[in-house]
C-alpha cells in the first residue's frame, strides 16, 4: 500500500506538476504557486511514506547527496536571508524545502518506483500537451490565455512553464529520453512524441537547450554507430529526417500560414536567433574577447555571481538568496543591471555557478562528485538499452544548466531520472 501510494505521488510530481497553472485574476504567481504547493505537499507525503517503512539505507551515492544536503541546511542557518532561504525567493521557490523535495523524490524513485504501462501513457500525454501549447503560442494562438486570461510572447513558446527557457529545459530532458526509446524500442508513439517535442524546442528559441540536445546527439549516435544493426539504423534516419523536415518548416514557413493565421508573424524569429548566435562568435573572435552581452548578457550576469562567490565561497549566501547577495555585495554592477535591461538578477543561468554562489563551493564539489558516482555506476549506457534511455536526459540536462536555470516545473524530473536510472527493477521491465 505504502509503495503504491509512493508511485502515484511520483506520477504526481513528474507528469502533472509541469501542466499546473491558475487564472492570473488571483493575484499570485500563475505559473508557479500551484506548482509548488502541490510539490510540497507531495513530499510531505513522499516523507511519511518513508517513515512508515522504516528501512532507510543509503549507498556511497546517496551519502555524497546527503553531504551534499547538509551543506544546504547549514548554509540556510547562516543565510544572509533565512527566510528566503527556507520557502525560496519569490516565484522561484527553490529553498531548503524545495531542495528536500527533490532529494525525496530522487530517493523514493530510486529504490520504489515501479514501471506501469499508466506511466508512459501519463508522460506521452502530458509532453504531447506541453508541446502542442507551446507550438501554439509561437503560431500567436494561446488558447490558455482566454481560459487563464495569462498573457504570451508569441515570438517565443513557453507553455506551462511561464519562460521560454523553462520550457526548454524541460523539453531538453524530452526530447533525448524519446529519441532514444524509438531508437530501442521501435513505437512509433515514441517517434511521434520526439518530433513533436523537438518541434517545440526549436520554436522555443532557446539556445542552451539546444546545446543539450547536441551533446546528447552525439552520445546517441556514438551508441547507433557502437550496435549498427539495420534496424538502429533505419530508426535513426527516421528521426533525423523528421527533425530536419520541421527545422527547414520553422526556418522557412509556407505562405499558406499567413493566410491561415492572419496573426502570425514569427517569419524571421528563428532566422533572427542564428544571426543572433553566429555574429556574438564572429564579434568575439574577432575581439579575442567576449562581450558582456554574450548569451543574453549572461557573461555580464556570470561576473556579477563570480564576485558573490569570491564574498562567500565556503558556505555561500544561503539557498535562493543571489538577488540580495548581488545588491549587497556588487551593488554598483547590480544597478547597473538593472538600469539596462530593466530587471535585476535572481539566478544566475549557470546551475553550476547558482549552486557555489548560493550553497558554497564545497557544495558544488559534493554535487558534481554525486553526480559523477552516479554515471561511474551507469557507465554501460552505450551496452545497455535501459541505462541508454535513462542517462542520455541526465546528459542533455547537466549540458544545458551551463546557459539555464533550476526551476521547480524541471527540476524534480532531472532527480527523479537521477533516481530511476539506478533502480534496476524498473530498468528490467523498461524493455
């Protein structure tokens, strides 16, 4: 009973907690309230449930995940804003709380979650309907903005997600897990799934993810070239087809579109994001440096966390707290900032870096030793079709959290596959 009460709430995190938005009439976040209250209650269940087992038993990979988590607490004890710490900066909502959530989930799919047919079903439903809204807004047709009365973008697709690169973090992990289960698995619901997802991401417009999916790419076709049967093979064609068939659409749209939607006027969007790429190269070649602007003024960001780190690198600024870390501690970049671009820095767009700011260098250390004992342990994914699935998402994720943020829609999914692909009962019937 407890198990399957532990699967349902997992399902929970993973397949309904991405869709969950309110009307925006009710004066609080639209995007994220709902999201966060039910993943907090879910791990409240998910703690329960552990408790009543009481079998608790950890490997040398969760005892790095457990330092990991220590360094958290003791860094949200000496926070510069425990508060925000505790519960998250606001509509971000990535506290010590938070972080435990993730852990729960990462645990509890690691040793209790069990395959279901109901399970593929969910995902398959719930990435067709992320997908479909995100394409949607791109064409300027957001059917959840006369539902929710939530505005849009429509130069860029962000879905359920409330940011275009939320969404595309979260297509980043998609894309490669469907890719590589039509590869193995040969349904053609899989394929479906890849090329509709992959049409969503590049609408997305969001170069980081991109560069995820590309690292990923390549350890999948380092695993086609590895088993070369002819059906891989086939398979793989199929995929790469597709992809550059709704590469060339989106890049050069038919004029059918025009009259079809009188609205749309996204023609050069994409065109306008490869220019964007090409000349910041050309212009940072040329100058034998990179400009402040680079990557959405992220070189600029990343100067502004790097002088926070220096500030506070054993035990940071306390979880979610780099919004006043920056004001503090570099005001006068932190104003600038924001006299520029009209906003201020809450995150970093560098997990990586998010992470030393905020928790503290050693921290960081302990994250990325957890995270290299888990791929020493699943170092078979180019033998083995289950490991395969599982690890080339995890890689697709880690690539693009060099350019992207946490976000709780996201980010319980990446735990979730960083628990499940050490579970090997579910491997076992994956396939």
């Amino acid at each position: 009973m407890i198990n399957k009460i532990m699967n349902i709430t997992l399902n929970i995190i993973i397949f309904l907690v991405p869709i969950l938005i309110i009307p925006k009439d009710l004066n609080v976040a639209p995007y994220n309230i709902l999201k966060i209250s039910v993943l907090l209650i879910c791990g409240v269940i998910l703690l329960i449930c552990l408790l009543l087992k009481k079998n608790i038993q950890l490997d040398k990979v969760d005892k790095a995940l457990l330092v990991f988590y220590v360094l958290i607490i003791l860094s949200t004890i000496f926070s510069i804003n425990t508060i925000t710490s505790i519960i998250g900066a606001n509509n971000r909502y990535e506290g010590v709380l938070t972080f435990t959530v993730y852990f729960l989930t990462y645990y509890c799919a690691k040793y209790y979650f069990e395959y279901s047919k109901l399970t593929k079903y969910f995902s398959i439903t719930t990435i067709c309907l992320c997908s479909i809204i995100g394409i949607l807004q791109y064409y300027n047709i957001f059917p959840l903005y006369y539902i929710f009365n939530i505005p849009f973008d429509a130069s860029f697709a962000s879905s359920t997600f409330g940011n275009r690169n939320f969404f595309a973090s979260y297509l980043a992990i998609v894309v490669p897990t469907f890719m590589a289960l039509y590869i193995t698995k040969k349904q053609k619901s899989y394929l479906f799934v890849s090329l509709l997802s992959f049409f969503a991401i590049i609408v997305s417009m969001t170069r980081g993810a991109w560069v995820g999916i590309a690292f990923a790419s390549v350890f999948g076709l380092i695993y086609v070239i590895k088993h070369s049967s002819k059906d891989i093979i086939k398979r793989t064609i199929h995929i790469i087809i597709g992809f550059l068939v709704i590469f060339i659409f989106v890049l050069r749209p038919p004029q059918f579109l025009f009259n079809l939607i009188p609205k749309y006027t996204n023609l050069d969007t994409l065109n306008d994001r490869i220019d964007l790429m090409q000349t910041e190269l050309q212009t940072a070649i040329e100058n034998k440096k990179v400009s402040k602007s680079f990557g959405s003024s992220r070189i600029e960001i990343w100067s502004m966390v790097l002088n926070v780190i220096v500030q506070s690198p054993l035990i940071g600024t306390g979880p979610d707290t780099l919004a006043d870390a920056i004001l503090y501690m570099d005001t006068h970049n932190a104003i600038n900032f924001m006299l520029n671009h009209g906003c201020h820095v809450d995150k970093a767009h560098n997990e990586y870096l998010q992470i030393a700011a905020t928790i503290g260098i050693p921290a960081l250390i302990a994250y990325i030793v957890f995270i290299i004992l888990i791929c020493i342990k699943e170092k078979n994914l180019l033998s083995n079709d289950s490991t395969f699935i599982l690890m080339i998402p995890i890689i697709s994720y880690l690539f693009q959290a060099f350019f992207n943020i946490s976000t709780i829609g996201v980010a319980p999914i990446f735990w979730f596959l960083l628990g499940l692909v050490q579970n090997e009962g579910f491997k076992e019937k994956l396939l």
